[in-house]
C-alpha cells in the first residue's frame, strides 16, 4: 500500500458527483450456522411438547439508536457489524441451531427497506424462513408481540424464543429448550438467567427463587435495592399462553383510558404478574455460566468483537486471518483478527488482537492496530495507531497519529464480571474514559492525537491533539 499524507487520503477515494467519497464495497458473505443439535433427552421427561419453535428477535427503538451514536447515524444499530458480520445474524445463527426452528421473526419501527435485502441474505444462507415485521410506533418490549401474535402463531409453533438483539452471548439455547420442556405445564415463561457481582446487580432485572428451586417466586426491574445476584440476560421462551398475560395488560390499559394501552413491557407487566403467581408456576429460571454481555453503547461493541472473534476459532475459522493476512497482503497478525478479503492491509502492519477490518479499508506501511473495529472503507496511514476504538466509514487517519481509547477492561473469562457501560459524564462533570468512537466520513490529519473522544460524523479535525471531548 502506498503512504498517504493527509490529502492523499482524499485522493485515495473516489469522489462522487455529491461531494462525498466512496470506495465500491464487495459484499460480506454470512457464515453458514452448524446443523441444528439433537435434543439428548429421554422423551418421557418432557412434560409437554417443543418440537416445534420459533424465534423472535425485538430491536429495539430509538432510545437504543440515541446510546448506540454515532455508529447509530450510519444505519440501524441492529445491523452494525461485530465481527464483520450485522450484530442480530450472531442471534439468528444460534436460532437456526436449534432443532424444530421454524421461522426467526424480527420486530422493530425501522422502515422495512432498511432490513429488505438482509433479511433476504439471512433467509437463503440460514434455509428458515425470516421475516421482518414493522410496528407502527414504539410498543415497548411486549407490545409489538402482542400486536403481531397472529404472525406469530401461524402454523402452530409449540413455543417460541424471544431475544433482545442487543445480547451478546454463547447462546445455549437447545439446552434452554430441553429444561423449558421438562418443567412447568405449557403455559409458563422460562427466563435465561446469568449470574452478576452484587453491586452490579440492580442494572438488570432480578429474579428470586427458593433454594435449589427454579420457580420464580419474585421478579423485579432494575430495583433500587439489592434483590438477588440472578440477574435476567434477556433471553425467554414462551408458551402460547403469554398472550393471554399481554391481553389482561392491554384491556387493564383500555379500562384505564390509558393513552399508550398498546405499550407493553414484555418484563414489567408480563414477567413481574407471572412470578409467584396463585397455582402451578407460571414464570421458571434457566441458569446458564455461559458467556453473556450487552451491547447498549458504542463501545460495548468493542467487548463483543472480542468474543465473536474468540468464537469463530471453533465456529468458522476460514473467517479469521492467518500469519498469511486475511487481504492481499500479509501484514503480521497477533490473536484472533478478520480482515475482509476487499481490504489491503501493508506486509508491515501488525493487526490484533481482536480486530476486525471491514471491505475497502486500507491500512499504511508500519501502523498498528489492536483492540479495534475499522470499518468499510476506512483508511489508516503509515506509521499510525489505533488501539481501543471504532473507527466508521469512510473515515481517513493521516499519518502517524495516533487514535485510542480506554481498554476494555472485563474479564470474558469470569462469567460475574457483567459490568454496565459507564454513562458519557462522571459525577463531577467529566467525560468518563471511554472507548474512543469516530463518526462516519472524518478526517484526522497526519501526527494527530486523538484520546478518549466521541467523535460525530463528517468532521475534518485540523488540530493536533483531541483529549476527553465529545466533537460535535
């Protein structure tokens, strides 16, 4: 790769008759999922069928979009790339490992044109029907099932998943189904549930349950107070009967004259009336010391890189580069990287840890990058550094600057150490050390140094030095 200056980087891409450069992007492909697993169970312990299943994946609304910027401002935050692949495929991948799956749904207030032409990628490369359902406002967690439980509840599935797009986890959800079949009576809710240090507890919902039991007694939303240290991951499977919880809520709203009677929080009103309900249990808790996470802000992706990377070593590792280089060239590589075949990355750089180069993104002779996610189109100069940070499309890094943000310091390997993202500002007013973000179509120039920053789209920074700020 040839050194660029910091106006050649501009030179470096293709202008268009708009004003803005572009770089044409190759396609990213979407790895195949395993062959779905067999259920290891004697069929006499199922107390009720789940043969047949379905998945419901929610995205989200706008306050997701508003902690997700800037990356959010680029398309929906569903769709951003970890691990070089859209961040709900990661769920729908599990989803078709599960035996009997028979259609993944996603629900959502996007315009469905913003999801057309992955829903229909997904669709050939998982072989399952996926369909994308438009709710015509925010119905809240619960409100856009009960809206589309019509759709939902074609073809007669025995039960059905319902996931947050924002987990991230090693989802063990043939597992999940296997306990979901051998307790309750088909007409409960299971709730995939991980452990959390005490103080952090209260960021998630918790539940309770007797000793050795796993009948939820109590279910609380983000208490005030210390409840339990099983906290709720945000992974459930239903049966039928749900809808009929839902409906109580809706026509409790409509007797009300509430306003919002569509919105439905699927924890808050469904999940907290279910828990320690009159007669047989109506809401049971699947512990799992598997792998789990969130990803609310920016930076978080930056954590779900990390073990998506770590996974395709088991997974798919034709997806991950090799002392050869994953693109034309072959930079040096440390850990667990992929780097997209319509990258060039020069012999002389050094790449990972746990980094993913998106298509067209070139990388300059000696730079370093570590720790970070550089997306389609990204150009990076000679001799510069980028360590802890997300750099978006089409943005340019002169030559040698420097660009990075605080470690992501969680340990991936302790399944208690469920740290929530740090809000932008500290108590006294400062920005809070953070994984450094760069917007879409920015420029930093040569020498540069650019710390702790959130950085909104299309800026041209002319300084030299870019520290604790939000650049707006």
């Amino acid at each position: 790769m040839a050194s660029y200056g910091y106006d050649g980087l501009r030179h470096a891409m293709r202008e268009t008759s708009a004003g803005e450069y572009m770089i044409p992007m190759p396609n990213s492909p979407l790895p195949k999922p395993r062959a779905a697993a067999k259920m290891e169970v004697d069929a006499s312990s199922l107390r009720h069928s789940v043969a047949k299943t379905k998945a419901i994946i929610l995205l989200g609304g706008t306050k997701d979009e508003t902690q997700f910027r800037p990356l959010s401002f680029s398309g929906p935050k569903a769709l951003f790339p970890v691990a070089g692949i859209p961040m709900i495929y990661h769920l729908m991948k599990a989803c078709a490992q599960v035996e009997g799956m028979a259609e993944i749904i996603l629900i959502g207030v996007f315009p469905e044109n913003q999801f057309a032409a992955f829903v229909a990628q997904a669709e050939r490369t998982l072989n399952i029907p996926v369909r994308y359902l438009k709710e015509f406002k925010p119905l809240g967690t619960g409100g856009g099932i009960y809206f589309f439980r019509d759709l939902i509840m074609r073809d007669d599935p025995d039960s059905f998943f319902v996931l947050h797009a924002d987990v991230c986890a090693d989802f063990p959800l043939t597992e999940m189904l296997t306990f979901h079949g051998a307790n309750g009576d088909g007409n409960h809710v299971t709730v995939m549930s991980v452990k959390a240090r005490k103080e952090l507890a209260g960021h998630y919902g918790c539940l309770v349950t007797d000793e050795g039991s796993v009948k939820v007694q109590h279910y609380v939303e983000k208490p005030s107070t210390f409840v339990s240290t099983d906290i709720n991951a945000g992974v459930y499977l239903c049966t039928p009967s749900v809808f009929d919880d839902m409906k109580k809520v809706f026509l409790n709203n409509c007797d009300a004259n509430i306003a919002e009677r569509d919105m439905i929080s699927f924890e808050k009103d469904a999940l907290t009336q279910m828990a320690g309900a009159d007669g047989p249990a109506r809401l049971f808790l699947f512990r799992t010391n598997n792998f789990w996470s969130q990803v609310k802000t920016a930076g978080s992706a930056i954590y779900a890189n990390r073990h998506y990377l770590a996974g395709f070593k088991e997974d798919c590792p034709e997806l991950l580069a090799t002392a050869t280089g994953g693109g034309i060239s072959a930079p040096t590589i440390i850990g667990d990287v992929r780097i997209h075949e319509g990258a060039v990355v020069d012999s002389s750089a050094t790449v990972g840890p746990n980094v993913t180069i998106g298509p067209g993104a070139r990388v300059g002779p000696g730079a370093r990058i570590k720790d970070s996610i550089l997306l389609d189109g990204v150009v990076v100069g000679h001799h510069s550094v980028v360590l802890n940070s997300i750099i978006d499309r089409r943005s340019f890094v002169g030559d040698w600057a420097r660009v990075e943000g605080a470690a992501v310091a969680v340990n991936p390997n302790d399944p208690t150490t469920h740290e929530p993202p740090l809000p932008l500002f500290s108590g006294d007013g400062r920005l809070n050390a953070l994984v450094t973000v760069v917007g879409q179509e920015t420029s930093i120039p040569n020498e540069a140094l650019v710390r702790n920053v959130i950085c909104m789209p299309s800026k041209v920074l002319t300084g030299a030095s870019y520290k604790n700020q939000i650049i707006l």
